[in-house]
C-alpha cells in the first residue's frame, strides 16, 4: 500500500461498458462451458424402480450411462472372481424391486453388507438384466454417522 | 459439567438476542450505555459458549453415553485424543464449534476495538450477536440439540468411524471452521458500513487482515482435507468433486475473488457494489458450507426427515440475509457510485476485473454441478446429476485462464498499460513459458492441457522471480545492503504484496501437480506370494513389486486383527525398500478398513491398495493357501507437490498476515520499486 495512482481525468463514457463487456463475455464463456459440459457427461440419477421402468418403456436406454441408487440387501453380497462382486439393491420405497449389481473392482470400506447401506453404483444396465457397474460408492446418511438406536437392540 | 453446558445452551439465546436489540438500538438512538451492554452480551455468549462446548467434551471423556451425540461418535476404547475431538466429529457438535469459534472472533472483535473505531462498532456487534443467535436457534429448535438423552442407557458408544481416526481428519474439520466464521467478522463491518453510511475503503481497511486470516484458515483446511482423502480413502486421489468438498471449495473461490477486488477499491475507487455483493456472498457460501458438510441434503432428500428442519431454518436464514443485504446495497447505491472508469482492456484493473469474474464463473459451475440433481428433480420430476469428468472438463480451461492472469495482474500497469510497459515485464516471461512448454513437447509429450498448464507455470514463476530480484537489485543499490538484507527488507516493507508473490509460486506449485495427475499409471493384479508387480514412471524409471504374502496380527491395540500385504520394491532393480497396505478389523466398527501403503519421494509417489483378498478369514489365520491377494498399484507423479505448495500458500499467506510494526511512511516503499507502475499495490 503505497501512493494512490493520480486519478487521471477519466473518460465518463465507454469505461462502465468496458465492465459490462468483460461482464457478458465471460458469462458466455462459462454458460458454453456449462452447457457442452452437462451434455457431454450427464447421468441419470435412478431407483432401481425408475430404471426398470425406463427400460421397459425404451429398451434403447440400456446404452444410457445411469447412477442408480438403493438400499443393498443384506446377505447379497458374493465374490465372482478375485475382486469381483456381486449384489443387490433395492429401492427404498419399495422392496420388491431389485438390482443386482456386478463390480469388477475395489468395493469401498464402507460398503458392508450386514449393515444399513445405502449404494449408488454407475454404469449401464446389460442385455442379461445384470447392472454392470464402473463405479460403486456408499452413502451413509450423515456421512460416517451410526444410528445409535441400533444400541437399544 | 455437562448439565452445566446444557444449561449454558439455554442461557446464551436470550443472551446473543438481548445484545443484538441493545446493539441495534444503542447504535440508531446513539446510546453508548446500551452498545457497551450489547458488547457486554459478546463477551458473556463467549463464556457461555466455552462452558457448553466443556460440558460436551466432558460427556465424551466421561463416556456418558446417555447422551445421543457421545453414543454416536465414540466408546470406551477410544483415544482420548479422539474423545476431545469429538466436539466436532459430527453435525451438532459441530454447530456448538461454530458458534463457539463464532464468538470468539466476535470477541476478539469487540475488545480489539474498544476505543477505536466506535462509528462502526454497534452495528458490528449487532450483526455478529444476531448470527450468534441464529446458530443457538439451530442448536436449540432443530433437533439437533447435543444434549439429547437416550431413553435408554446403552453399555458402550458406536465408536467413531476408524476412517476418522486419522491426524488430519482431527485438524481439517476445525481449520475449515475458523475460516468459515473469521469470514463473519468482515461480513458484519460491510453491514455497519452500509447502515452507517460510511462507504468508503475503510471498512476493507479495518478486516483486511480477517479477510487474510480466514483465507488462511479455508486454503489450509481444503489442503488438509485433500491429504486426507490421499492417505484414508484408498483410491489414490484427493479430490472427487463431492458435495462435500464443493461446499468447502464455494466460499473459497468467492473469498479468494474478494481478496484481490478490494484491491481495486482500495487503489481506485471502484468495484464498490461488487464487493458488497462479494463479501455477502462469500459469508451466505460459508453458512451453507457449514449446513451441508454436516448433512446429507444433496445425497438423500427424501430420507431424512429430521434434516428437512434444519434445511428450512437454514435456507429461511440464508433468504432472509440476501434480501437485507440487496436492500441495503439498492438503499446505499448513491454512496456506492464507482470514482473510476475502467480506461482499457489492457490494465490491471481489467486484470483484476477478469480474475474476479473467472473465480465467480468457477464457483457459478461447481454449484451448479453440485445442485443439479436438486435442480433437475425439481424442474423436470427426475434427477440428473454430473461427476468428476464435468467438473474436470469445466474447471480446466478455467484454471488455465486463472494461472495466466496470476502473471498478468500483478506487474501490468494502472489504466492503460504502454507497449514498453508490456514488453519490459512479459517479454522475457512469456518467451520462458514458451520455451518450457516446447521443451516438453519436443521430448514427445502429447499432454496438450498439462503442457499448457507447466507453460503457464514457468510464466508466472519468472515474473514472480524477475519481481522480487529487480526489487532486491534496486534496494542494495540505493541502501547500499547486501543481497540477503535488501531481500529482507524489500518483503518486510510491503508484506501484503510479497506475501501474495509467495502464495502465488504457492498455487503455482499446486497446478503443477494437478497437470501432473495426467501423468498417473495404476494397474491392478491379483497375486500370490513370490509374483511381481511392474510399474513404469512417466520420469523413465521402473517399479517392480514383489509380493511377499499377508502377514497378521491378532488382538493388537483396539484392533481384533491387522492383515499386512507385504511387498518389496526395486528401482530399476535397485532395492529401495518395502510396502504394506493393510486389511485392520477394530473392535468397534463390523467392517474391515484398509490403508493404504505410500512410498513418497519430492517427485512421485508410489501408492499401494490392498483391494481384496480371496479368502480373507484364512488369510488373517496365516494359512499358507489363503495367501491370493489383489493389490492396486499406482504412481501418482508431482503429488507431493500439493502439500509443498500448501506449505508455501501458508508461509506467504502468514508473510501478508503478520501485524506490522507502526506504519511505514509511504515514501520509504515507493523509492526502492523498481518501477512507477508497479509500486502502487
């Protein structure tokens, strides 16, 4: 912090265009950016009900990229290979509709099937009806929280 | 003691909200008796704070897991280390830190400026008590109250998650804080420059240095986080565009905008309306980070029922603050008017000016990526959401533009840059960033963006450097120093412009290792004991990793066992030692946790998994058939590079921060600048 710079007489017009300018172009910059970024790399955020029923309706959607994310059923999970799991998932609102997943790849510590665990797995649903996933990342509600009502048991 | 911190809880709301009436009406009737009462009110919510964060901490190590909180984050076995860390391991502990580092500040504040600065002071309490007060709301109403009893007393606690149990996870979570909540204390002196009317640079001048300070606090707490990730979450990265850390990631960028803005202000005049808006922004992006880092909003809506009351109050909270602050700045916008024009494009103000919107722009897209599938679900009934790769794809060239303007900003003239001022200052830079940029494409590499990105570095390094030697250069000459000494003194005499010189090379250092992730290889094989593992490094060398089996230990500390994958690891067929990385069952969590082994040097990193085991009950049993493991093997060039240049974002941001000793007379800087244009930082 030194000198202010002397304030030179200031052309009164043209200098706040120049801000708006700057304004509006980077705006377009980042909308172009935004825009051909969603396009390019969305996916569908599903249940595994909302899946079924997708795919009922236009089985070309089996080539969408989908997220889909469930409850994963106690028990289910099993090994098929050396690091190569298979399990299921339902969805949270109804339980009769199921997923099974197939995930050739480390599962996440937190991934553990005798406990409440809620999973979104990514990739796309085969021809065979078995979801193969690319990704497979766990949520907990609020992140690493146990529900301490589990104790009363 | 923690009856006593519940009571304290009780008594601090009426507390904050009496001082904040107190404040607001002592500042608009002109009481000094009241204002001084509503500082009274800062300081006794501070106690009151203290004791109810006391009363937690001593229901943690007193294991009193009646209490909800402590039976969700800890039990017996845990470390004392731990148990105090508990405070804020979870969502409401982490309220009452808030409010607690909070009132400090807000302490701080109000006795640092007892006998100064009194035309701003009621108005500053006032607003601080009032976001004290909003915070003690959330505690008490929200159910999220950390004093809430069980109905039953269970024998031991959940224990915290082993993922938490790690040294950074305990100092990232509070340094995040302190920087969120020292962001209050600039935003409350904006609201008193506002009611006041006193619109001129002073309120920047007063919380400039708290502007720092919670920079300080919110670039060291990202960094920590990311080291986390590294070491904890086994899969080699540090960021991965979760709401979580985008949340954290949303004030910094408006933050860091802000800090290079008031610049602006402060030497012309301008930008008067886009800092109000900045700071107001920042602190609202603060609050939010606060609210979602702790909840699970973004990842299930419609889940936690609970958390649907905290999200109203929050956004109630947050609605209410944008609507005072745009009628407060649309009531000022006369005392707001800019005193300069921007004259060119090729200016340092249209430098600044360019920063500002990219970072804005930056923060735009990571919140928009964040909410989307919170934006789709409600726009379109169903939910559509964008990962890594968008975040990626967007921020890159974003980042670029940011890591030219870091060259361009701080040594292009005021106004209207001359050609000569062009040439002296960029010639030399921009042929160096060029020339490096060729040199690694001449050596085949076809990595466009990491290229760009070592270019743009070089750039900014060699004008940061031509900066402090043409400084140095020219004070030995006139003071007659020696090389060291002038250093020394060049930065000691304007701390806040080599202090950010040196956060640069800081950030400099941090892209070099972004563009360095490029470079990454991994490969993942399953093995048995006497197989090898072979890796190249894009520095020309080879790894080879042979496995040598798992080895176990039973009952080891709270641990029940401890698997070891056991690898031995050579350089080009030079030994150069050994890795683990481990399967470890605690006594408190039902799932195996894995660390990962690490073999650092200053250049690359090589990063082991122990990803699954084919028969894991007989591999901890040490059965010699039970030995087939699969293990992911990576190395991650330039990765140390980040907590390298975090360090030196430290140093530089603490070179900027340190109080100085008396004022220095303008004329003693100005004659030892290397030139005219330069020197009026």
């Amino acid at each position: 912090m030194t000198e202010h710079p002397t304030t030179a007489p200031a052309p009164k017009k043209g200098g706040g265009g120049r801000f708006f300018v700057g304004l509006v172009g980077v705006t377009l910059v980042v909308t172009y950016l935004i825009w051909t970024g969603v396009t390019e790399t969305m996916v569908y955020y599903l249940t595994p009900t909302e899946l079924m029923a997708r795919v009922q309706e236009d089985p070309t959607f089996r080539e969408m990229g989908v997220k889909v994310s469930g409850q994963l059923v106690k028990g289910s999970w099993q090994r098929i290979g050396p690091n190569h799991h298979r399990f299921e998932i339902t969805d949270l609102e109804d339980p009769q509709s199921v997923v099974t997943i197939e995930y050739a790849d480390g599962l996440p510590d937190t991934f553990n099937d005798q406990a409440d665990v809620e999973v979104v797995a990514e990739g796309r649903l085969r021809d065979d009806g078995v979801f193969e996933a690319t990704l497979v990342l766990t949520k907990c509600g609020s992140r690493y929280e146990a529900a301490p009502e589990d104790l009363a048991g | 003691m923690t009856l006593l911190g519940e009571i304290a809880l009780w008594v601090a709301l009426p507390v904050a909200l009496w001082g904040t009436v107190l404040s607001f009406v002592g500042g608009r009737q002109d009481r000094g008796d009241l204002v001084l009462s509503g500082e009274r009110a800062v300081h006794a919510v501070f106690a009151l704070l203290l004791v109810v964060s006391a009363g937690i901490i001593a229901a943690f190590l007193g294991d009193r897991f009646e209490y909800w909180y402590v039976a969700s984050y800890s039990n017996r076995d845990l470390d004392t280390y731990y148990k105090i860390s508990g405070l804020w391991a979870g969502q409401r502990g982490s309220l009452v830190f808030w409010a607690l580092l909070l009132s400090l500040f807000s302490s701080i504040t109000v006795f640092g400026n007892r006998f100064k600065n009194r035309e701003f002071m009621p108005y500053v309490t006032g607003t601080l008590l009032a976001i004290s007060s909003f915070f003690l709301i959330v505690l008490l109403f929200a159910n999220v109250n950390p004093f809430e009893r069980l109905d039953f007393l269970p024998a031991d606690g959940q224990g915290l998650n082993p993922q938490l149990q790690n040294y950074w996870m305990t100092i990232h979570p509070p340094t995040l804080y302190l920087g969120f909540t020292a962001f209050t204390v600039p935003f409350a002196f904006a609201i008193s420059a506002l009611l006041t009317g006193r619109l001129d640079a002073r309120w920047l001048v007063l919380t400039r240095r708290w502007i720092l300070l919670s920079w300080f606090f919110l670039t060291n707490g990202i960094v920590f986080g990311m080291r986390w990730a590294y070491e904890e979450l086994g899969w080699g990265g540090y960021w991965f565009w979760d709401p979580v850390e985008n949340a954290s990631l949303l004030p910094w960028l408006t933050a860091t905008a802000f800090l290079h803005s008031i610049q602006i202000q402060e030497n012309r005049g301008m930008l008067k309306v886009w800092n109000m808006g900045l700071v107001t922004l920042t602190f609202l992006l603060t609050v939010f980070a606060t609210f979602l880092t702790r909840s699970g909003l973004i990842e299930s809506v419609h889940t936690f029922a609970q958390e649907l009351t905290i999200a109203v109050i929050f956004l109630t909270f947050m609605g209410l603050l944008t609507i005072i602050c745009t009628v407060l700045i649309v009531w000022r916008w006369p005392l707001l008017k800019t005193e300069n024009q921007i004259q060119s494009f090729v200016s340092r103000e249209s430098a600044f000016l360019f920063n500002n919107l990219i970072f804005l722009g930056a923060a735009f897209t990571v919140l928009w990526g964040t909410l989307l599938p919170l934006i789709t679900e409600g726009l379109m009934g169903e939910k559509i959401a964008v990962g890594p790769p968008f975040f990626n794809r967007v921020n890159i060239p974003i980042g670029l533009a940011l890591l030219a303007l870091m060259g361009i900003g701080p040594v292009i003239a005021w106004r209207r840059a001359s050609t000569r001022n062009l040439r002296k200052n960029f010639l030399f830079p921009m042929l160096f960033g060029i020339g490096v940029f060729a040199a690694f494409a001449v050596a085949g590499s076809r990595q466009w963006m990491a290229l760009t990105t070592f270019g743009l570095s070089a750039f900014v390094l060699a004008i940061v450097f031509v900066e402090f030697w043409k400084g140095t250069r020219a004070r030995a000459r006139i003071e007659g120093e020696g090389a060291a000494r002038a250093f020394y003194h060049l930065v000691a005499r304007n701390r806040r412009r080599w202090g950010g010189y040196i956060v640069h090379v800081g950030v400099v250092m941090i892209f070099t290792a972004f563009a360095g992730e490029a470079f990454d290889d991994e490969i993942t094989q399953t093995v048995n004991p006497g197989d090898q593992i072979l890796i190249s490094s894009p520095f020309g060398h080879d790894y080879t990793l042979e496995y040598q089996g798992v080895s176990t230990t039973l009952r080891t500390g709270n641990m029940a066992w401890q698997a070891m994958a056991f690898l031995t690891v050579s350089k080009n067929g030079r030994p150069v030692g050994t890795m683990t990385s481990e399967k470890r069952m605690y006594f408190t969590w039902e799932a195996p946790v894995t660390e990962v082994g690490i073999l650092s040097s200053p250049l690359e990193d090589l990063y082991v998994i122990f990803e699954d085991a084919e028969d894991l009950a007989g591999a901890v049993q040490n059965e010699a058939g039970s030995q087939q493991v699969t293990l992911e093997v990576q190395v991650n060039p330039l990765v140390g590079w980040i907590w390298y240049g975090g360090l030196i974002m430290t140093i530089g941001s603490l070179i900027a921060i340190w109080p100085s000793r008396g004022s220095i007379p303008a004329t003693s800087v100005a004659h030892v600048e290397p030139e005219p244009a330069a020197a009026a930082v």
